[in-house]
C-alpha cells in the first residue's frame, strides 16, 4: 500500500512528540518533511530530548518556510502543531493545497479565522481532523455509552474543569519560556479539552454564553485573567458550567466532568493529592444502580488496551492518530472534523468576549449559520 506522505509544522514539545508517534507507530505514514522557524529545534537537543530531532528523523527535508515545505515536499498530510493561536492560517493554507490536515486544539484564534477555515475546507479535497484528544478517553467512551444506552436520560446541566497548576513560573518553566501564547491566551479559549468530550452527548450546539475573569492574582507576567468561568446554555436551556485557569496554586487533577441527566448522573473527578481520579454513576434505569457506584477509571480506551503503542495523554494520541489514519484509508470523512473542532473552541472566543464586557450574555453563532457574519463586523473578535 502506498503510505501517506506527512509533514509536521511546529516543533514545540508537542510537535515533537506527536511526530514521533507517527513515525514509530503507524506503517501506514512515512514523515518527510518537518517546519518551524526556528532551526535550533530541529539542529539541537530540546527539553525532554536526548538526541535531536534531525538525528531522531534521518532522511527527513526540514524547511524554515512552511510555505516552500507545501510547495515542495507532496503531501498527504499536514499536522499543524504551532501555538494555541495560530493554527489557522496553516490549515487553510494546507487545505488550499488539497493537502489533508491534523489540527491540534483550539481549532481557530477568532470568528474571522474561522469564517476563512471553514470555507477553505469546503472548497479543497483535503479534509481536516481536530486533534481533541480528550474525546478519545476510556472513561469518556463509558459517558457516552452510558448516555447511548439511555441509562442518563438527557443531559441538563453539565459541569468541567481544567485546572493546569505548574509549579515554576516565567523562564524558569520550560513550557512557559518557549510557548508565549501560555502567558497570553484567556484561559477560557482553551476550552475544547472540556467542551469537546460533553458535546459527544449532546443534541445541540451551545447557543449562549456569560463568563466572568479574575484578572491577575498569582504570575506576575501573565496577560490575561487567572481564572475565568463560563456558563453556555443551548436553546433549549442545556447548561454548562466551566472552569478554566490560567495560573492558580491548587496543584490538582487537570480534568473533572460531572453530567447531571434526568436518569442519571455521570462524574469524573481528577486527583486531588493521594486519591486517584473517579468516576461515579448512578441511573434510574438499572438494576442496583440507583445508589451512586464507582467504575473503573480508565484514561485508554478499551479498543487500545493491549495495545503497547497506544500512548500519549493516557493512548488518546495515539487513538486520534489511528482513527484519522484508518478514515483516511477507509476514504471516509475525518471521525472529529472541522465542524466538530468549531463546534468546541467558538463557544470560548464568545466567552472570552464576555469577559471582557464584564459578563455581557452573548449570543453564539456559527460559520454554517447567516448571523456569522454579523458577528465578525459587531464584535470584531
Ligand atoms: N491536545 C493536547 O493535549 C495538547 C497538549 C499540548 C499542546 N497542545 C497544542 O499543541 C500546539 C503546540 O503546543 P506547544 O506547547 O508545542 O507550543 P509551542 O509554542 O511550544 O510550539 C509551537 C511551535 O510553532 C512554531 N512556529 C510558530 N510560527 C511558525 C511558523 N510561521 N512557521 C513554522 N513554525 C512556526 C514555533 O517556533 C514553536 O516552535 C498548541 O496548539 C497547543 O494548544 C495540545
């Protein structure tokens, strides 16, 4: 079989790190072409490195300019792994070249963008997949399965939290020193770790929005609020409460979810110090289950679980991976898609906004619907 030529732009720790899983993980992909402006990442041992990337990918073209790489290396694939707020102008840029995209999270940095990506998609053969790998986790799938096999009823008020504590601060954390968009992006647009995995169960997209920010208590060069909280409602009245933060000293699980359904209830609470992460139902519809019970936390979905390559955030990476690979095989549409990336990243450009008008109830809207447009003009966000 004839492999997929792939290409990386981005070789930040996660652009490393997930070309790598391509390479040693999937036959059915050769890499052979590698991007980013800065050619000491490619040239020099980086953070979590002990060889360098040109010695790691031999044979491997590596280009400055992401612009000649497209022109020039033919590919089947593109994965764009630049900073949170930039990731756009590479899709469409790939997708303009009929070049198949993987897009790490959020999909877009604001409504233009995304006006623009959406139409680029629509116009190319290409297709793009949204790098969600939250979506992709073991105790998501028992969510869903739960939700599908109407032991939850249907969700009415959901709550998430991402709560990212990092102990060093400035130059003195690797992540913060060479990622500017960490110290610059409101916290509630990174939010598609804990909107994505919620809209699995849900029959609409979210429709309004309230957030409040804290503005800047804990890391000094931090631009942006340390805390922000959102609430999004759908039209008819579906509510998600979220937490998202930019710096705090909890030092706690990253991911919670609870989902309150007129069956059941669904919750999964990271550690918090020694306890290990949970996940408790209970359901109206099953036998013995009407007082809340534990189930098995699994970050790996069952599919992967003797799987000795599945790695990365619990096997979610290599989960996303597979699966785009298989669709792209299979000739079938991407299984998380642009629609579904935008669907989870907007609903935090509106919040965002919101926070900014000290809470202001927004209304969210969507590059497929006509008041889109509008949007952009009004808010020019
Ligand atoms: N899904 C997840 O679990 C997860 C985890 C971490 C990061 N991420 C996402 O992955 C992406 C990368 O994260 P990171 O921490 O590696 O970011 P980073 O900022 O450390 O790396 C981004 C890289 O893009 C390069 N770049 C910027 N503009 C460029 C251009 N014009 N041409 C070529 N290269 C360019 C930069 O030089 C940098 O090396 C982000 O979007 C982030 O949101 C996702």
């Amino acid at each position: 079989m004839k492999k997929f030529k792939v290409g990386i732009v981005g070789l930040g720790h996660r652009g490393r790190y997930m070309i790598m899983l391509v390479k040693q993980c999937f036959e059915c992909a050769e890499v052979v072409a590698a991007c980013d402006i800065d050619p000491k990442l490619w040239d020099e041992t980086q953070w979590q490195q002990n060889t360098p990337m040109k010695e790691q990918l031999p044979g491997v073209k590596f280009y400055v300019d992401y612009n000649q790489m497209l022109e020039e290396a033919d590919l089947d694939l593109v994965l764009v792994e630049t900073g949170a707020d930039v990731h756009a102008e590479f899709c469409i840029k790939a997708l303009e070249h009929n070049i198949n995209v993987f897009s790490d999270i959020p999909s877009v940095a604001n409504l233009s963008e995304a006006k623009r990506l959406w139409e680029a998609e629509q116009r190319s053969t290409g297709k793009l997949m949204t790098g969600a790998n939250p979506n992709e986790w073991g105790f998501i799938n028992a969510l869903v399965d739960l939700y599908q096999k109407g032991l939850l009823g249907e969700p009415y008020y959901m709550e998430a939290e991402y709560i990212h504590s990092v102990k060093t601060q400035g130059t003195n954390n690797p992540y913060l020193a060479h990622s500017p968009w960490r110290k610059t992006l409101p916290p509630i647009r990174y939010c598609t770790h804990s909107l994505g995995p919620l809209l699995r169960i849900m029959k609409e997209a979210l429709r309004y929005v309230v957030c409040l920010g804290t503005g800047v208590h804990i890391n000094p060069e931090a631009l942006r609020d340390d805390m922000q909280a959102a609430l999004f409602q759908t039209e008819s009245g579906v509510t998600i409460r979220l937490l998202r933060n930019g710096a705090c000293r909890a030092f706690i699980g990253l991911h919670s979810y609870r989902v309150f359904g007129t069956k059941g209830y669904f919750e999964r609470i990271d550690s918090r110090g020694k306890t290990e992460p949970v996940v408790r139902f209970r359901s109206d519809e099953l036998y013995a289950a009407d007082t809340i019970t534990e189930l098995p936390h699994l970050m790996m979905a069952n599919e992967y679980i003797d799987n000795p390559k599945a790695g990365g955030h619990g096997g979610a990476d290599y989960a996303l991976l597979d699966h785009m690979f298989k669709a792209m095989i299979e000739g079938k549409d991407m299984p998380i898609s642009l629609r579904d990336g935008l669907l989870m990243t907007l609903p935090g450009i509106y919040a965002a906004e919101s926070a900014v008008r000290k809470g202001e109830k927004l209304t969210i809207h969507y590059p497929w619907e006509e008041e889109f447009a509008a949007d952009i003009e009004k808010y020019k966000i």
